[in-house]
C-alpha cells in the first residue's frame, strides 16, 4: 500500500482516537483524586487537562478531515480515469465498426435533427417572450359579436374602452392598417403602414432611432401631418440619410414632415405584423373622428398595459359590465374579450404546431427504438466477449458503466450530425415554408437549442442504451462460453424485447401514417370546395389614388371608369373589372338594413360589402343566378342599386324572391337600394368557412379612393401584369400599383396552413415508415442469422423452400398485426385531438384508417421478404457440421 493511500490515512486517524481517549481518562482521574484529596479542583491542573485535551481533538479533527479529503479526491480519480477508458473503448469500438457506427448515428441523427428543428421553432415562435417591455403585462382586446365572434373594435368604441378601462389598466393603444403612395422621390412607391394611437411607441417601449415620437397634440385632425419612416425605408430611399429629420414628403399626395425614424428591430413592429410578418415602412397618428369612422366601422386593433398585480380576467369582467351597463336598443354596446397579447400573436399556429411537436417526438421514437434495436443486436453478437471478461472478473456495473459510454458516444455523434441538419432544416423551411409564422425569423440555432441538442443526445444514449447494457450485465457466463454464444438455436426469448421494439415502431408509424392522411384528405377537400369564380389567368393590383389630386368622388369616377377602358383595349385582355375586397382575403363586414323589417339588437343582420365595377362578375366569370347585372346606366343620380348573393337571399329573405327588395348598404350611402340581381355565392372569405351573406354595390354610385383592378387575358400573367403598370403609368406617373398578384396566389396562400402541415407530417410519416421498415428487415434479418442452423437442419429433414419462407414471414406477420392492433387503437383515440385541424373529413375517416393499414403492411411485408428469401438459401451440409 503506497504512502498516500487514503485508508492508511483512516487508520491513523483512528489511533490518534484512542490516544486522546486515553489523556481524557488520565486527566479525568487526577481531577477527581485532587477534589477528594482537598475538596476543591486544582484549577490550574485542569486548565492544563482541558487544553490538553483541546489540542488532541483539534489535531484528531484535521487529521481525519484531511484523510477523508484525500480519501473522496482518490475515488474520484480513480472513477474519472475509468470514465476516461470507458470512453477511449467506446470510440475505439466505433471506429472498428464502421457500418453499425453509420447506421445508428444516420438513424439518430434524423430523429435528433427533425427534434431540433421543431425544438427551435417552436422556441421562436411561442416560447421566447414578445420584445416589447413589459410583455408579460400586454393584452389584446376584441369586441364580442353578438354571435360570440371576435372583431376589432370601431373607433368610437376604443374611446369608450379607453375611458372605462382606466381602473384595470395603465395604457390603452389602438392602431389600423394603411397604406399610401409615396410619390416625388424616384419611383412611385406603395408603401405599407399604420396609423396608431400615439401612445402606442413609449407602452410597447419603442425609442427612435433619429428624432422623435408622436406628441398627443399631433393625434388632432387639423394638426400639421407628421410621419415616423422605418429604418428600412430610410435607408433604401434616402440612403441613411440623417437630414431626413424635418423633410416634408409627399404620400398619397399630401405633404407630410418627417420627424422620426422607428429601428428596423421585433419591438417596433405591432403585434399584428408579428404574426402576419407584414412589413410596415411608416406611422402616423390616428386622427380619427366619429365623423371619419363611425362605430358601424370595426377596423381598429386595440392592446392594453395591465396595472401591476392586475389579472387579466378582472378587465374582461370590467368592461362587460360597463357594457351590459351602457347597451341600449338603440344603441347595442357588445362586451370585450381581453388575451395576453402573446397568445394572441400565435393564433392557431399554437395548434398546427403543436400537433408537429408530437409527430416529431412520435418519429424520435421510432429513430430510438431502432437504435436500441441495432444496440441489442450488437449485444448480443457480443455474447462471448462479455461472458470472457465476467470469467476474467469483470463487475457486472463496470460492463454496464462501459456499454452506456458506447451509447451516449454513438448519440452525441448523432446529435452533432443531427445538429448539421437541423440547420439546414431551419434555412430550407425559411426558403421554402409558403406560409408565414409569426416570429419566424428569429427562429435560429442559438446557443438555448445547442444545449437542449446536448441533453436531448445524452438522455437518448442513457434512456435506449439501459436495456442493451442490462441485458449483458445479466448474462451467464457458462452459457455465454457454451453453445448459445455460437448463436446455435437462437432462442426466441432472446429476440422478444426486439420484436416489441419493432411492434411499438409499427404502432407509431401508423399513428403518424393516419394523422397525415387526414390532413392530407382535408388538404383535398379545402382545394375542391366550390369558388363561385375562375382563377385561371387573373391578375390583381391595388390602385389607390392621391387625395391631393383626386380629392372628390367626380374625379375619382372618372379616373377608374378610363382605367377600366384602356385596359379593356389592351391586346390580350378579355375582361376587366374593380373590387374594393378580393376572394378569399375577406374584407369590411359590418350591419345592414332590409325594407320592412326589423330586428332586436343582437341579431342585426350582417353583410361583406363590396364596392365593384359592372364588369368585376364578368372579370371574375361568376354567375348571376337571378336578376341582372350592373350597367352602364347604375351611375351616380341615377336609382341606386344593389346585388346581393345567394346566401344573402338565403338568410335575411328566407322563401321571398330578393330581386325587387330593397336594402340599405349602410357605407357611404344616404338612401336604400334596390336589389337587380343575386349572384351565385362565391367565396369572399376563408376557403374553410361558410359563405357569408354578401352585397355589391357599383363604385360609379358609391365613391371610393382605392380599388383592386382584376384583369382575366389569353396572355400569360407576366404579361398582364405589365399591362396594367403600363397603362396606370401613362395615366399617373405618381400612383404607384400595391399587391400585384394572381389570384391563383390568393388562392394558394389561402391554404398555405393546410398545406404545409399536411406536407411536414406526410415527410415525419415517410420518415417513420422507412423507420419502421429498417427495424423490422434488422428483427428479422438477425432472427434469420441466428436460426441458420436450425432452417439448415429443417431443410435437410425436408423442408420445402416455401416452408422455410412461410415460416419466416409468420413471425414479420405476427410483429406487424400485433403493432398495427395496437396502432389502431392508438390512432383511434387520439385522431380526436386533431379533429379542429381537419375539414370535410371525420377524425375517424375509416378510409384513412384503412389505407394507412395497407401502405404499412405492404411497407413492412416488403422488408422481411429479403429476410425469407435468405431463409430458402440454408444450407443442409453446413447445419449438419456444425451440429
């Protein structure tokens, strides 16, 4: 034993022990003899016994904690450096098993990397707290329908809530979409915007980069205009300039004085920007009126600073009250439904992407059942060696210590390859995601996803590695040395654990396999519910007109109605015609009144309105099912006129015949209109949702400032397109186009959700199903390598070839019925929960269940069909050798 070990350190500690219970006795003795020599203790004698005795347990104290120092600091060497050869082992067995190293390391690397991806995802879109200050504290706060809907609020409204809500809430702001042409610096340009309250800036903590923010003067109507540019546009118009502070620019035509630039950073865009990823390039005041915007006009976004300590439910419960308080019949006053703010900008991708996560953790099951699939059949090759090194002395923890360093080994190789693909998992889904998720681009792999790759690698190598690493801890040493280490009559116990591996594989594949087809199948249905319109060959662009130039409904006329006729001359052009909405994108909403009839004020019949030209039904080739058309003659001073839809007919004139009636758009209108026509339904809003009662008015009897040309040519789109930017420009050099688009994009980004989620979990369901292949061929592969002997011995008795395939594919049977029971069952109770992502099709749609089960069974008979045919190929001659 070397001079520094730690147990000769004990041992000494212990005899210093008795050596001081020794002076204690002694010194104990003297005292006493001294009291009943002379009845008093000799002080100084027993000073000298106490400090005696101090300094021999001090010294005692020391020695043993120094010992037991070196003790625990010896055991730590001594577990580090076995530690360290566990792990120079583990990299030498992978290095001398190339093909076993790749497949395990490709298997967990695709089931880390997905994880990672969905990980850093999910981490920016709805885990990372909004940039704004106080985010925890902001709510959103939408108007309640009478039918339960939530919409945003009229401008007379947010005055009421802004008054009533001072005792939940520190800071009420509002703000609304907009957008004006910027003209006199190069090229016409529509920029995107949005008029805010200007409090909004310094609730949401937002400092300019140049210059200031708004002054509460600046909200009034006749204050000077004033705008606030975005960085961006600062530096792509006016080259970061920072004498753009003060300079008057032209938008929409009017004059506007700059006094700010916002910094192109998460926090100076609103919440609605966060979730659409609409870009803005300027603000401005609201400078609404009740005039401007009357409370029929639900267009504003409203967001709130709860007061400190404040739930967010007592500002739902205040401002019911207020509204139960001031609703009148007259007048109806609709509660307010109030959402943290981050919930709000997550909308339903909350839902889409959590039904990802799961598929994904269901496909890193898979990835990790079939490692320790590939984990139990190394284990078991490995029979003979661990059997050696048990008979050789081996502890039992040691091999176990030294099987789960080869696991963790293999699965940080596959985290750190898996990592290699998450990354180009995140830049394929930026370039190739056709929808817009809010916060996308601070979807990154940072260092929160780096470490959550690390955990998630070595829990993997732990979790999946215990089983293989047990199960060679437990062997037997004679039996590992005798036959069974020869693989002689491969036992059937030995495969059972591989074979429920393969069965649980099975039964998620199928899982993920019927959740994508319903997703898939709803995706189809979404694509072939009736438009009520041709998309083919349409283009759209937003015109808006300069006030400054078009400041009246005269003027506005007549620069659409030569709009529509140039560009119905134009070569190539079969139809032309205007919109204030487009299809799908939905558009303004609100009440309407019908001739006779009256209505309590909860049930107020609604409306999408819609301000068109004559020829938009034929530009859009919809139908007209009864009545006529607009013409030339619906103009202004002449009887005002109205088209309805039917759904229209449908709702608010059940068994009358609509032509005839009339009806009041309640827009911009001062008397009723007629109804001329009923068009057949189309699809003004989201392709899921029902069709909504419409109305059309034409725009030669309703003035408007901004309208959509929608033109159908024989010529491609590209086409088209230049046409229309051709023939604005030579009208008006300062109106710059906005949206220029086709409708067949209108139409794809309208199922864009649908579509990317059916895509990503039919690539996990594919990816699982390959899986799950692998694992099985590798069952029953390894079963068939073990049993050489037996099928070799069966076939010299007279066995037939087809015997010998038969009975291999009864056992691949017997794996896929059992994990497909079992997926079904699964499948079954848990389709429910996506039952709110589906569309015309059932959560437990018995064709998808059905298909599911034939694609996986021909999948799964097709990988154990290269395992039988080997089975056939058994040699008779070498069974009977070996044995």
């Amino acid at each position: 034993m070397s001079a520094s070990d730690p147990r000769r350190g004990i041992r000494r500690a212990a005899d210093v022990e008795a050596e001081v219970d020794e002076e204690l006795r002694f010194h104990l003795d003297m005292r006493r003899e001294e009291y009943e020599a002379t009845g008093a203790p000799a002080d100084e004698a027993g000073r000298r016994a106490l400090r005696k005795f101090g300094d021999v347990s001090f010294i005692r104290a020391q020695t043993l904690t120094i010992d037991q120092r070196l003790y625990r600091r010896a055991a730590r060497a001594e577990t580090m450096s076995a530690l360290v050869q566990d792990v120079r082992y583990a990299l030498r067995t992978v290095r001398l098993t190339p093909g076993f190293t790749a497949v395990a390391t490709l298997t967990l690397a695709l089931g880390i990397g997905v994880t990672t991806v969905m990980f850093s995802v999910v981490d920016g879109v709805l885990l990372r707290p909004l940039p704004y200050a106080s985010a925890d504290r902001l709510v959103s706060l939408s108007e309640i329908q009478e039918t339960g809907a939530e919409i945003p609020a009229s401008f007379p409204e947010y005055l009421l809530w802004k008054e009533q809500s001072r005792s939940v809430l520190a800071d009420l702001g509002a703000w609304f979409q907009a957008q004006m042409p910027l003209s006199g610096v190069g090229e016409a340009e529509m920029l995107p915007g949005e008029r805010i309250s200007v409090n909004l800036p310094a609730m949401l903590g937002i400092t300019p980069l140049l210059g200031r923010t708004f002054r509460p003067e600046e909200e009034s109507e006749s204050a000077e205009p004033v705008v606030m540019i975005s960085e961006g546009l600062w530096r792509r118009r006016f080259a970061s300039d920072s004498a753009v502070i003060g300079r008057v620019l032209t938008l929409a035509g009017r004059p506007f004085t700059v006094i700010g630039v916002f910094p192109a950073t998460l926090r100076s865009r609103l919440p609605n920007e966060l979730a659409s990823g609409r870009r803005t390039d300027y603000w401005m005041p609201l400078r609404a009126t009740t005039r401007t915007a009357p409370a029929g006009l639900h267009f504003m976004y409203m967001i709130g600073q709860l007061k400190p300590g404040t739930p967010i439910e007592d500002v739902s419960a205040r401002l019911n009250l207020v509204a139960k308080q001031l609703s009148t019949e007259d007048n109806p006053v609709h509660g307010l439904r109030a959402t943290p703010t981050a919930t709000r900008v997550a909308g339903s991708t909350r839902d889409m992407l959590g039904m990802l996560v799961a598929s994904v953790a269901i496909l890193l099951l898979i990835a990790c059942a079939n490692v320790a699939n590939l984990l139990l059949a190394r284990a078991a090759a490995r029979t003979r060696e661990f059997g050696i090194r048990v008979a050789l002395g081996a502890s039992r923890a040691r091999m176990v210590n030294q099987l789960l360093a080869e696991s963790v080994v293999r699965a940080l190789l596959g985290g750190v390859l898996g990592v290699a693909l998450a990354y180009g998992g995140v830049w394929a889904m930026r370039h190739g995601l056709k929808v817009r998720l809010p916060r996308f681009e601070t979807v990154t792999i940072d260092e929160r996803v780096l470490a959550f790759t690390l955990l998630l690698s070595v829990l993997v190598g732990l979790v999946f590695g215990v089983a293989p690493a047990l199960g060679a801890a437990r062997g037997d040493p004679k039996m590992a040395l005798g036959d069974a280490a020869r693989g002689v009559f491969g036992s059937v116990r030995r495969d059972r654990f591989r074979r429920l591996l393969v069965a649980g594989e099975v039964a998620l594949s199928f899982v993920l396999l019927v959740a994508a087809g319903l997703l898939l199948r709803t995706f189809e249905r979404v694509l072939s519910v009736p438009l009520g319109f041709e998309s083919q060959n349409v283009v759209t662009a937003m015109v808006a007109l300069p006030y400054s130039r078009y400041p009246d409904s005269t003027r506005q006329r007549a620069f659409f109605s030569e709009l529509l006729s140039r560009m119905e001359a134009a070569p190539g052009v079969d139809a032309v015609g205007m919109t204030s909405s487009l299809p799908i994108e939905g558009g303004t909403n609100g009440g309407v009144a019908i001739e006779g009839k009256t209505y309590p004020p909860e049930q107020q019949p609604m409306a999408e309105k819609r301000i068109v030209s004559a020829g938009y039904l034929r530009a859009m080739q919809a139908r007209v099912v009864r009545g006529r058309a607009f013409e030339p003659g619906d103009v202004s001073g002449g009887a005002p006129v109205v088209m309805v839809n039917e759904s229209f007919a449908r709702k608010h004139l059940p068994g009358e015949e609509a032509v005839g009636k009339r009806v009041d758009f309640q827009w911009g209108t001062q008397e009723m209109q007629t109804i001329v026509g009923v068009v057949a339904d189309m699809r003004e809003g989201a392709l899921r949702d029902d069709i909504p009662p419409a109305m059309y008015i034409p725009f030669t009897q309703r003035s408007v400032d901004a309208l959509y040309v929608v033109v159908r040519g024989a010529v491609p789109s590209p086409q088209l397109t230049t046409i229309v930017r051709e023939t604005v420009g030579s009208m008006d050099p300062n109106i710059a186009l906005a949206e220029v688009r086709t409708i067949d994009d209108i139409l794809a980004n309208g199922v864009a959700t649908e579509r990317v989620t059916a895509s990503l979990l039919g690539t996990f369901a594919g990816l699982a199903l390959l899986l799950a292949a692998v694992g099985l061929y590798g069952v029953i592969s390894y079963s068939v390598a073990q049993r050489t002997q037996e099928l070799g011995l069966r076939a010299a008795l007279g066995a037939r070839q087809s015997d010998l395939m038969a009975l291999v594919f009864r056992q691949g049977t017997g794996v896929l019925v059992a994990g497909l029971v079992v997926g079904a069952l699964g499948a079954f109770g848990l389709s429910g929960l996506i039952a709110n992502q589906l569309y015309g099709v059932g959560p437990r749609d018995p064709a998808t269940f059905a298909i599911a089960g034939a694609l996986l069974a021909f999948v799964a008979l097709a990988a154990t069909f290269v395992p039988a045919l080997r089975a056939t190929r058994s040699d008779p001659l070498q069974a009977l050798r070996a044995e």
